[in-house]
C-alpha cells in the first residue's frame, strides 16, 4: 500500500522564526558568537551561526559560554584533519571527554570513545564482533520481527507521539537484545540514555548533577548484578558478555565499566531514536522525495545515509589539545577545547552540493560526517543503517498515509540533535 506523509501546520510561523534567526545570527559580531547555546538547538535556529562561521569565520573561539570558553572547527574537510590527528587533539576522558560540556571531575568516566590509543582500539575490538555482517544478518530477522510488531500496533484516525510510540520503543527493543537485557525492565535503558546526555537545571529531567549521577550508579549496580551472571557462563553474543569475557575489558575498573555503558546505551539508542523520527519529519518537510520512494522503494538504500545526514543526531565531538598547535591560522593552545561541529559539516557546501536540500537519491549519499571519521568512527553505524532500511521498509508496505501533526519539541541540548515528541497520525 503505498502512502504520503503530509505535514499539516502552515509553516508561515515558522518560516518568519528562521529570518528572525537569521537576521540575529547576521547582525551579532563573530567574537560574540556561542554557536554551542543549547537553546539555538532547542529552537532550531543554530544553522545561520555556522553559515556565517563557515563562510567568515571557520576556526572560531567562543571566549565565553555556560561551558567555557571553546574552539568551533565547521568546514567538513577541516573536521576531518582534527579527527585524524591523535597525537595532538585527545578524546580522553581525564581531560574532559567527548562533549563541549566539561564532566566534573569526580565523575570522569573512560569508555573506548573517550580513551586514546592503544587501550581505545583494544576495547573497541572487544564489541566489535557483534556489528559483524553474519551477526548484523541475524538480528536483521529480529529487527523486522519487531518492527512489523510495533507499527501493526499503532493506533489508527488518532494523534500519536511518534517519538515514544516508534522511535524510542523500536530502538530500546534493539538495545535490550543486544544486551539481553531483561524485557520487562527495557526502558530503563531509555531512562539512562536520556540521564547520561540531559543537561540538569530545574524543569528538567534531572535538577542537579547529583540527582544524574545517583540515577547512573543505579544503572551500573543493575549492568553489575548482569555482569556477574554473564561472567559464570559461558561466552554468549550478547555486548554484556563479550565485554565480561574479553581480556581488554573484563578487568575493568568501576568508572570504565560505567562509561562503557553508558557508551552503548547512548551510542545503541539515542542516534537512531531520532534519525528515526528526523526520517518521518523530513518527509512531511519534502513531499516531493516521499513521492519518490513510494514510487521506488528501492531508493531506501540512499535515502538512509541522506536522512543520517540531514538529520544528524550528534551535532558535534569534542577533542582538547595536548600541546600548542597553529591550525588554519589560529592559535590553539594546549589544554583548549575543541569542538567539532558534525552538524555544520554535514551543511559544508563545498563538500555536499545543495546541502539544505533534502534529496533521497543524491550520487554519493554516505558523504556525510555523522558518524565521525577516523579511530573513533561510530562503531555500530552499520547496525543504525540495517535498522532504518528494514523499518522504513516496513513502513511502506502498510501505511496509506502518515500525517505529522505539527512540529516537533526539540531537546535542550547542543550534543543530542534530537526529538522530544512528534505528533503524528496515521489515516486509514
């Protein structure tokens, strides 16, 4: 049966919102420019800072933030060359991690994306087995078991949350298999993801950093007690028990233990959670490119890496530098922090032609940075892959027509681009 995702909100309000934005973004001075606000993320309206740090500015120094002062790298090419640079710019936990946000130095935490070499690629190895293609061809039956179950079970002629009903509960489905993690209890995993990324304040999901860390070293007795279980059997396929039987991993100190965790909770559901619901928003956006998948569902294949890309569900990495380095003319000293702006990238109009476009069959969909490059590439973006092709092709056997009710509530964050709620409905 085939379908067309409609957006129904006028988007004359919106469209107003995005030249205010714009003339913002045009008329502040660059040296007062904090392109990692996370209200420019929770409102959308971060895109015309990095158009103009790009063009004017593509190696920026935020002087002043709620994070402190930091380095903006934006061009696709020159993100790259920070990424592939180890000896100079670390991902160590122990000088701060992977985000712009500093972790408090109690709570520094190792896992193998914030390590650098040689301990990152040795327990990097130890996970990596589970994202072979034999194994990726198992769980695919398993991914479309669940898929066709979840959205056999969506409501009809009513408004839904798309995010809670698809996105979060087919990708907390996923992670619990992948750490035959006990059914009933999977969406604790939602709950620690979301902890681990959320910024505390009042309103939010947690008020203090205290608050955050009791919820994680609740989540790290729970993985404990399945660690034990794992540990007296034999080895299993699941993430759990390659880690408790591999030799770079099972002797793990409790932080390493918990980054690790928090590593494959976060990296294993929140990026697909909302490229999920970024595939659905930029259909509504993009009428015309539904039309062409509902005409040849075939375009699946390249119109999955273009909504990873539009979508981009990390905006940025983190990296500080080890010692003074000169690049692209600027001064950057050891000890800065830099941060690299996977979403400004993915807009690099020198490296994607017509980057804003949305364009299911573009030549060569997988030039996008979203799953960073190098070492510390994404380890399971096959897996993110797999999962959205079989949904969406799920989605087109049986859906006549999907309708996103307006727009969606966005996270307060500058780390997850991601989505809160998406009202979506779904016409006989």
């Amino acid at each position: 049966m085939h379908g067309t995702i409609e957006l129904t909100q006028e988007s004359t309000e919106l469209d107003s919102w995005q030249k205010a934005a714009r003339e913002r973004a045009y008329s502040l001075p660059l040296a007062e420019f904090d392109p990692g606000d996370p209200e420019l993320f929770r409102t959308d309206s971060f895109w015309p800072y990095f158009d103009r740090l790009r063009r004017e500015e593509p190696v920026h120094y935020c002087k002043d933030s709620m994070f402190g002062p930091y380095w903006s790298i934006t061009k696709y090419n020159d993100i790259m060359d920070i990424e592939t640079n180890h000896a100079v710019f670390s991902s160590a936990a122990s000088l701060g991690g992977i985000t712009i946000r500093d972790v408090p130095n109690d709570f520094r935490r190792e896992s193998f994306i914030a390590m650098d070499q040689p301990r990152h690629s040795a327990q990097r190895k130890t996970v990596a087995p589970m994202f072979t293609p034999t194994h990726l061809d198992q769980l695919a039956i398993n991914i479309r078991k669940r898929s066709t179950e979840c959205l056999d079970n969506l409501p009809r002629n009513e408004v839904f949350d798309w995010v809670d009903r698809v996105s979060v509960e087919l990708t907390t489905q996923m992670l619990a298999v992948l750490f035959d993690f006990p059914w009933e209890d999977r969406r604790k995993l939602t709950r620690w993801s979301d902890i681990a990324t959320t910024l505390p304040g009042p309103g939010g999901l947690v008020a203090t950093e205290e608050e955050r860390q009791a919820e994680l070293l609740g989540c790290a007795a729970y993985f404990a007690d399945l660690w034990k279980d794992r540990i007296n059997q034999p080895p299993k396929s699941d993430l759990l028990s390659m880690m408790a039987h591999s030799e770079a991993t099972r002797d793990m100190d409790p932080k390493n233990f918990l980054g690790n965790l928090i590593l494959l909770i976060v990296g294993g559901n929140d990026t697909t959670r909302n490229t999920l619901s970024g595939s659905i928003y930029a259909l509504s956006k993009n009428p015309d490119q539904y039309s062409k998948l509902r005409d040849n569902p075939a375009l699946i294949d390249s119109f999955v890496p273009e909504v990873i890309r539009w979508q981009t569900p990390l905006a940025h990495m983190r990296r500080t530098a080890l010692e003074d380095i000169e690049f692209r003319g600027k001064q950057i000293k050891k000890g800065d922090k830099v941060v690299m702006w996977y979403v400004s990238g993915n807009r690099d109009e020198e490296m994607i032609e017509r980057p804003y476009e949305f364009i299911i069959d573009r030549a060569r969909p997988r030039t996008h940075i979203s799953f960073g490059f190098g070492i510390h590439r994404c380890v399971g973006l096959r897996l993110a892959e797999l999962q959205l092709k079989i949904i969406w092709e799920e989605i087109l056997k049986r859906f006549d027509k999907i309708e996103v009710m307006g727009e969606p509530k966005r996270v307060y964050s500058s780390f997850v681009k991601g989505y809160e709620t998406l009202p979506a409905r779904i016409a006989n």
